[in-house]
C-alpha cells in the first residue's frame, strides 16, 4: 500500500504542480476533473446512508467551481446560491430532508470549496499564495502521515479516523509551519505572519481530513472511491486541499488589509 501511494504521488503531483504553475487552461482542466470525480464520489457514499441526490448534482458542483475562475467573489456566490435553489426544488419534489440537506452541504463543499481555490488561483499573486496552500497542504498530510505511524500513541478522533494522532499532528503542523516559512521567505513574506499561515493551514487541512472521515464513517465507507492506487478516491486525496484552499484565499484577504 506504501508503494503504491508514493508511485501515485510521483504521477500526480507533477500534474497538479504543473496546473498550480501555468493557471489557465490547465488550472480550469484540473479544476474541472477534481470537481466532476468528487462530487460523484460524493452522491455515491450517501447512496450507502440511503440519501439519493439527483444527478444534476454533479454538473453543478463542476459549474460552481469553474465559477471561481472568474476571479469575482460575487459571481461565485451567486453560482452556489443559484445552485442551492436549484437542488433545494429538486429535493422538496422528492420529500427528502437528508436529500435538500446533504445537496445544499455538497455544493458548499465541493462546489464552493474548489471555487475558491480557483478565486485564490487566479487572483492577483495568486500563483504564490496558491503554492503556499499546496506545499502547506502536502507537508501537513505526509508528515503526520509518518509522523503518526512512527511516533503515534494518543488517538487524536478515534471515533472518526482511528488511524489519526495527536503525535502525528504536531508533526503535520510543524511541518506545515516550516513549508510555509521557506516559501514566505522566498516570496518575501514576514516570519510571523508565515508562521501564522503554517499553524492555520495545517489545523485546516487536519479539519478537512476530519471532515471527510467523518462523511465516510457516516455513509458506512472506507474510502470515497479508487481512482488513484493507495490513495482511494479524490476525495479522499483532496479533502484536505478543499479546506486550505478557503483558509488560504482568507489568509490572502487579511495580509491585504494588514
């Protein structure tokens, strides 16, 4: 299983490093993909907890997303606000609260979530506050990923995600502060607000991993799907990008007010 994740990171993380790098086209291609496999991952784990979304899910989740690109904050709320009442009527057809429910949280999440990172992306500087989210991102899962398994003796949520320590964590966040500060420093970010970017994200992106384990473990799944050998599904590779990406295009906001 080793293995087989480090071949897959060796694959797909020049793709998506080079997407990051080049914007564009290329962005909005990864975007796309991201968006269309994790919200059918999505509608596929619910149908385990007996919570059927209508299938214009999907095309919808992608098209907020692609909204982000426009790199206007409005139109993007606007999208998952047109979204939700477009779902919302669909569901009150179906006489389903778990179904409006679990549609409305989907588009925020999948929808939403990657439609900010692309507002992160195309914005002004965006390459480098995108690549601080990325590299913090990645720090943060492969470190508590080692961290714990070598060092891990205090469950951090058993009942979500057994596998996860407190132990590996620390070493996720610690890791996520160092990523940060290196690439502050080569950006010409300040210490201090670098190191407050490397806590945040790694929190986030432990959140964000939390998140989807809890999802998993409430529609009775082990992984959201098996695309990518080792990893599972892109939800399952992703969720924590999902919630970085929002913390990131926020960490932006507030260093422009600053």
């Amino acid at each position: 299983m080793l293995k087989e994740r480090i071949l897959s990171a060796l694959v797909l993380a020049p793709l998506a490093i080079g997407a990051f790098y080049l914007g564009g086209i290329a962005f909005a291609a990864l975007i796309t993909i991201l968006a269309l496999f994790a919200s059918s991952e999505y509608k596929r784990l619910l149908q385990g907890a007996d919570v059927e979304l209508n299938i214009i899910f999907i095309p919808l989740c992608a098209l907020i997303a692609l909204s982000g690109l426009s790199n206007r904050p409005e139109y993007l709320f606007i999208s998952v606000l047109l979204g939700t009442l477009v779902l919302l009527s669909l569901s009150s057809i179906q006489k389903g609260m778990p179904t409006a429910a679990f549609s409305v949280l989907g588009i925020t999440y999948i929808g939403g979530f990657f439609g900010t990172l692309a507002l992160l992306r195309t914005s002004q500087s965006g390459r480098q506050w995108a690549f601080l989210v990325l590299f913090a991102t990645w720090a943060t899962d492969i470190f508590a990923f080692f961290g714990g398994k070598a060092f891990g003796k205090h469950k951090l949520a058993p009942k979500v995600s057994p596998g996860k320590t407190w132990e590996g964590s620390g070493f996720g966040i610690a890791a996520s502060i160092l990523v940060s500060v290196l690439w502050g420093n080569y950006v010409e970010l300040p210490f201090s607000f670098c190191t407050f970017a490397g806590v945040t994200l790694g929190f986030m992106a432990i959140v964000g991993d939390l998140v989807e384990s809890s999802l998993k473990r409430y529609c009775k799944a082990k992984d959201s799907g098996n695309i990518i050998p080792g990893h599972g599904g892109i939800l399952d590779r992703f969720d924590s990008l999902l919630f970085t990406g929002v913390w990131g295009f926020l960490l932006k906001s507030l260093w422009q007010i600053m």
